[in-house]
C-alpha cells in the first residue's frame, strides 16, 4: 500500500526530470530531482511502495530513458494514468517500471492510500473505499516486468555471452 501523489495531464519528461541532469547517469542522483520543478517535496517525502497517478498523455516529450529510471528509483511501485505517451511506456516496461493504464484517476486524489491487486486487474482505493479496473499487460510485458526489465529478461532468455 502507498500514497497516490497526483499529477495532471501531458506531463512531460522534462517535468518528470530536467534536461540539465541528463549528464547524471547514478539512478538514485537522478531520483533526488524528480519533479523538482512541480512538486519540490516529491524527492524528499516519497516512499517506497507510493505511486504517481495523472491523467492523459504521461511521459511526452523526448524519448529519453532517464525519466522512467529517475522514476523507479524513487521506489514507487508503479506510475497509474490514463494514457501514456508510447515511447516513455516502453522505456518504463524496458527498465522494469510498472506503467498502469487506468481510465478511472480522475477519481483519486492526492495522498489517496493504495494498493494493486495485479491478479485481478484493480487498483484498491481504501482512502475511499473504492476499486478501479485497469487494462491488463499482455503476458510478454508481464514477464520483462517480473524480470525487472528487458535486459534482465533476456538473460534469463538466453544467458550471459561474451
């Protein structure tokens, strides 16, 4: 269970992390500037397990890698929105972040209490005492994401070479 912390829509990847810290390639760094422009306490006050929740078109902008991996390093469990840009979902799927589509954030508000119940498609709102359906991942997405993202994935496919 973790906190919803409550985005709007078209938030883009240089609102999710700066162009000026794309020279930083340490995860955990990256992660100490998330959102540092919108929500200044995010960095400092988001746990582990909390999720961010927004609405239509998350992750526009450039393709870049470092916000899906600024993100996860943060420790959230997992990005709930309506939509995403595409190329930021298959960054987030790449890196092992859980990108939830969900049609229904509209009905969370910030510092909502939540939890995922992956078996089952729905996200438990208890703040409000409601459940949301979200579309579920083809199994190929299930299993990189239970790898902890493309590359491990594909280790455990084919293995070490060198």
């Amino acid at each position: 269970m973790g906190r919803a912390w409550k985005f709007g829509d078209d938030i883009d990847t240089d609102v999710i992390i700066q162009g000026k810290y794309l020279v930083i390639n340490d995860p955990e760094e990256l992660a100490r500037h998330v959102f540092e422009n919108i929500r200044p306490e995010f960095p400092k006050n988001v746990k582990k397990g909390d999720f961010v929740v927004a609405g239509e078109n998350f992750g526009c902008g450039s393709s870049r890698e470092h916000a899906p991996i600024a993100l996860k390093a943060t420790g959230i469990e997992a990005v709930i929105a309506k939509s995403y840009a595409r190329i930021f979902f298959r960054n987030a799927v790449n890196i092992g972040l859980k990108a939830i589509e969900c049609r229904e954030t509209d009905r969370i508000d910030d510092g909502d209490e939540l939890e995922i119940d992956y078996s089952r498609n729905r996200i438990l709102n208890r703040t409000k005492n409601e459940e949301y359906s979200f579309t579920p991942l083809p199994d190929f997405l299930k299993r990189i994401l239970e790898s902890g993202g493309l590359v491990n994935f594909a280790r455990s496919m084919y293995g070490e070479r060198g």
